[in-house]
C-alpha cells in the first residue's frame, strides 16, 4: 500500500512510531503531509540521486554542497569542476580547484562567488587522491560509509549523501537541517539535539518512521529536504501538533 493512501486510511491520533501522531495532509508537515506527497512523487530528485555518477563525482558533487552552499550552487560549482576533468584521471590538483572555484559561477541569472572555494578545493584535492587506496564493499552501504569518514572533511551526512547518490541506498538518511527541522517540528526528534554526536541514533529513528508512512528513505528524505527549504518559520506553528502526550 503507498504512502498517499495509507495517510488517508489512518486516523489522524494514531501513531506513526511511538510518540507521533499521524495527523492530516492538509498539516505542513505533518505524517499525512509527507505520505500524501510521496503518493505522488516517483521517485528522489533535487540533487540527492544521480544514478550515472562516478564514486568521485559523487565524492565532489556532495563535498562541493553542505551548510552555507545553496543546491543551485552546488550544482554550478560540480558542473564547472566536472567539465574540466577534476573528477577524472589524472584530475586537477588543489591549486587548479581552487582557481576554478574562485572565478564566479553561472546561477540562474545571476553571476555568483562561490563560498569557502579554499577550504573545499583543499578537500577535494584530499578525497581525489585517497579514493584511490579505500577499498570499498559497494555490498555494504554502512561499510562504505564507515570507509568514506575516513577522508578528512566528510562526515556521518555527507558520507551518507554519498552512499544514497552513488548506491541509491535506503539504508542511511540524509539528516541535514532542513529534514532535522522537520523532524523536530512533529517531535520525531527532540529539540536538542547534537550533530554528528547523535547521528545514528536520529537515522534510525528516521529510518522507522519511513517504514512506518510505507514510503523509501531516499524518497522520503529528497521530499523533506525539497518542501522544508521553502517553508518559513512561520508556516511551521504546529510544533506539538503531532506529539502525543
């Protein structure tokens, strides 16, 4: 049974995991609200899978976004960088990154810097020439993971943003923090939490209530990311609505 229906089949006090109510559709964001969406959605987009990518470009495409750097720049920055050959042999080395980076980048209609461009050409230039000597067990997503927080710079999210990009996986979640706010708001996650100290522990949390909507992580994740970073705070004022007490 998908996601959309079973939001309309349960009853709005019913609990979804332990500790949360599922709520309406019409609730931003309740349970409902994000079964109801992925009723519709195919599947993950805006940036989370690229199926046809290399393991470095998804290295480079999920090094070159993160806090501070926009989805749009993120994209123009891995494009510039990805057509000059960083992500292949022989690639660029730090200098060379750093030079691209630093001219400004194509966005909409708008000419824009890219933020922290030494910081990341340095940890790309890193991750480029230690990819080579990891080996990886493509059949174990949390091995690959474990493998990849071994680069400096790449943490339990980005790490996971690479698992879901290069092996589609639904075993992780990417917790950044629009889906963090999301979660919070209908008490999925409590209000203090501390990132990456408590990352697994709020995954798998995660991971329970997607199995619970009936809807993949990698769905469920892209569609919180994509609704949350055009939501204002204002629209989320239901911030017990979903808790049961």
């Amino acid at each position: 049974m998908d996601g959309g229906l079973m939001a309309c089949l349960r009853e709005p006090d019913s609990e979804v995991v332990p500790g949360v109510r599922w709520g309406r559709p019409e609730q931003v964001p309740s349970p409902a609200f994000w079964a109801a969406l992925a009723r519709d959605a195919d599947e993950a987009s805006h940036g989370y899978v690229d199926r046809d990518s290399t393991l470095e470009e998804s290295v480079g495409f999920c090094l070159l976004g993160g806090y501070g750097i926009t989805a749009e720049l993120n994209h123009a920055a891995f494009v510039r960088l990805r057509d000059v050959g960083a992500f292949h042999p022989p690639g660029l080395d730090e200098d060379q990154i750093l030079g691209h980076l630093r001219a400004p980048l194509d966005v909409g209609r708008r000419r824009v810097r890219y933020r922290f461009p030494a910081q990341r050409a340095h940890r790309l230039a890193v991750a480029m020439d230690m990819l080579g000597d990891i080996e990886l067990d493509t059949q174990s997503p949390l091995e690959v993971r474990r493998s990849l927080m071994t680069i400096p710079g790449i943490g339990p999210k980005t790490a996971s943003w690479i698992v879901r990009n290069w092996l589609g996986s639904d075993d992780v979640a990417i917790l950044d923090i629009h889906i963090v706010r999301a979660c919070q708001v209908m008490r999925l996650f409590g209000d203090k939490v501390s990132l990456p100290r408590d990352y697994e522990v709020l995954e798998r949390r995660f991971l329970d209530f997607a199995h619970g909507l009936g809807v993949r992580a990698s769905l469920l994740d892209a569609l919180m990311w994509r609704e949350m970073r055009e939501l204002r705070p204002r629209d989320l004022g239901l911030v017990n609505a979903f808790s049961v007490s």
